[in-house]
C-alpha cells in the first residue's frame, strides 16, 4: 500500500523539530552538525535571526497578493540583483527548476522573435542536474533522470564537460544556447576551470548563442564570490538562481540581460507565487548579507580552513576518502568506502553530510558556520571515517 506521502525518497530516519545556526535538534533532543544546509539552502544558518525578523515584520503586513499587482518587496530585490550582477532584469520563481524552465523558454524565444527560429537546440554537459522538470531532465540527460519519462523533450545535446574539441565541433548555426553548472552539485561537487568558462563565453559570442549559467547551488557566496562565475571573470547571458538566496524560503529567480529577454513580454509567462511580498522580503535580507565584502572575505577564510582540515582527514583516513574538490564552502569528498556508508557513518556520529554522483558527499554548511562548528565537524567525521574503518577490519 502506497504511504500517505509519495515515496520517491529514501529518507534517513530522522525528524528535525528545531533549529539553531549550523545545528539540527531532532525530536529525540539530539543535536546534528548539519554541513548540508538543506542541500545549500539553509546558506544564513538554521533560524537566523534577521531572517526571521524580516519574514515574522512581513507576515504580519501582508503574504500574497499576485503578480497581478506591483509588489514592492519584488521590485526592490530585483532591483539589488541587478545592482551587483550581469544581469538588466529579473523573473521570480519559487525554486531552480521553474527558473530552469524560463531559461530555456527565454532563449529558444530570443532567437523566434529575433528571425532565427532555427536556433533551438541546446547544449548541455553528462554529470549535470537542472532540477527533474521536463525540460530541467532533458538539459541534463543521463538515465538516472530520463529513464521512463520518455519522450524527452527534443532539441538537446549532451557531451563531456571540458571537452572544447567536441564542444567546439557540437556549437553550430542551429545552437541557441550552452547550459552549465559552474561547479556541478549533484554530479559529485566537480568545478569547470576558469579557462573553460571563457572558451564557452567566447564559443557563444563566435556563434551568436547564449550562455545559460545554472548557479542554483553555486551561487549566492556559496564559493565565496556572489556568483561562481565571477571567479572566471565572465558573464552570462541568463542565470538560474534559488537555493541560498531564500535563505530556506522557497524562492528563485531567473536573470537575464535585456537582450536575452527580449522576446518576454506580456503574457510570455508568469506564476502565481512568484515572487511573493513573503520570498521576497526574505531574499532581500540575504541579499544584505551576502553582498557585503566583508561577509564573502569571511566566507573564503572559513573555506581555507575547512579545505585544510579536510585535507588531513583524506591523509589520515586513505581507505575511506580519496581526495577534496570544490570551491568555497562547497567542497566534496570523493570517497573509497560506499559514499553512502559514510553518509550512515555520519548519522551515527550526529553529523549531516549529502551524497553526490561519483562516490562524493557534499559538504555544504551554512556560510555562517563558526571556527569552533567547523573543529567540531572535522571530530564527528573522524568519528565516522574511524567507524568504517573498524567495520572494515
């Protein structure tokens, strides 16, 4: 008999009730170390405080009114992403998916309304993840989220990420655009070089495509620069945001230049909650934060010293992890042992890690995480690593 709620997760068995900063309480009373952040969500920590004073002052005004009508809280935050970003206009979502969505509507669109109806098609990259919508599978392609879902959505090509001779073979006359992750999330924490996100920068520019950058889990300070791509020193034309800049409000965002988004007009598209006073007023909060300087050089500290007390935990446990990769406070552990005995192994030692694609877990702590949260990471999974080791033997 099927539950009550539909099983397409294989949940752990734990029920968090309350939480505090970097912690989980669950309802047993006991505290978990949480370095997923709610799979990079929870980016300000678990209950912040200006976070919770912006939404409780916000509720008790106003929560939804549609996109029927000018929402002040809207207007203000995407008027902050425009400030500090590429981006000339801003779409609100509720999450990465429909921003995925609007993505890839906005860039066959262009080019229809610019007299190029032929450039539909769009490159994307193995190992990728751009949410489980149609479209969203059918940019990142593999069998793991297409398998029975066919017919697929067509117009979509997907070659080896870093690959510039097939890239550079695959780009033609009828490629509308090039969708990436700047560092792959879900695919096992792998970051593309800066070098290969100018050769596809300058690849669209040769083509007259459009670059689509997915920064849903790589964006907003996750690396330690707003965007992920501003380490490259590039500029998309269209990016997905969501995750973080809800700071575990459901929100997302779509941002475009204006050229890209010249074909979306009146009607083009919509949502109800998009973009709600609620998200909103949420958002602009994070936005404060994280846009301060100070904020991110403390972010790229923190990540320095997590990066190298990971290291040691590689070096001292060989039989159970492999390597660190990433950037910022998104950095993976690629592991020897089953990656998801380790993810068990952290459980027993009340600490939260997230499984990724090529025997990785994801290490994604709130950016606020503490020097003394950080110490006390590295000792629950010691624990863990020690634990696999002596089931091992």
């Amino acid at each position: 008999m099927i539950p009550s709620v539909m099983p397409t997760y294989n949940r752990a068995p734990l029920s968090f009730e309350q939480g505090e900063g970097s912690w989980l309480i669950e309802t047993s009373g006991t505290r978990y170390l949480d370095l997923g952040a709610g799979v990079a969500v929870n980016s300000l920590g678990h209950a912040n405080p200006a976070l919770v004073e912006a939404l409780t002052e916000q509720a008790g005004k106003l929560w939804h009114t549609s996109n029927l009508y000018q929402i002040p809280n809207q207007q203000a935050l995407a008027d902050m992403l425009v400030e500090h970003t590429f981006a000339e206009t801003v779409f609100f979502t509720n999450s990465g998916t429909e921003a995925c969505e609007l993505a890839i509507k906005m860039a066959r669109k262009h080019f229809h309304d610019a007299g190029q109806p032929e450039k539909v098609e769009i490159i994307g990259f193995n190992g990728s993840f751009h949410g489980r919508s149609a479209a969203g599978i059918a940019a990142a392609g593999g069998d793991k989220l297409t398998k029975g879902f066919g017919p697929l959505l067509p117009g979509f090509t997907h070659l080896e990420l870093g690959d510039m001779d097939a890239l550079s073979a695959a780009i033609c006359d009828r490629t509308a655009a090039i969708i990436v992750e700047p560092v792959q999330g879900e695919g096992g924490i792998i970051p593309v070089a800066d070098q290969v996100l100018r050769d596809m920068r300058a690849l669209c520019d040769e083509h007259g495509a459009l670059l689509i950058l997915d920064e849903v889990q790589c964006g907003m300070g996750r690396t330690g620069r707003l965007f992920a791509h501003e380490w490259a020193g590039i500029a998309p034309d269209i990016m997905m945001v969501a995750k973080g800049i809800g700071g575990g409000f459901p929100l997302g965002a779509l941002l475009a230049t204006e050229k890209a988004a010249s074909g979306m007009v009146s009607g083009s598209h919509g949502s109800t909650y998009g973009g709600n006073p609620l998200g909103c007023a949420v958002g602009l909060k994070v936005m404060q934060i994280v846009t301060d300087p100070a904020f991110l050089d403390e972010v790229n500290r923190k990540a320095g010293l997590l990066r190298q007390k990971l290291e040691g935990l590689v070096a001292g446990h060989p039989e159970v992890f492999e390597n660190v990769r990433g950037s910022g406070l998104m950095l993976g552990l690629v592991c020897k042992a089953p990656n998801l005995d380790v993810v068990q192994a952290g459980y027993d030692a009340n600490v939260l890690t997230v499984p990724a694609a090529g025997n990785a877990i994801r290490l994604l702590p709130p950016l606020t995480i503490s020097d003394e949260d950080i110490a006390e990471a590295l000792t629950r999974l010691e624990t863990a690593a020690t634990a696999i080791e002596t089931a091992v033997k």
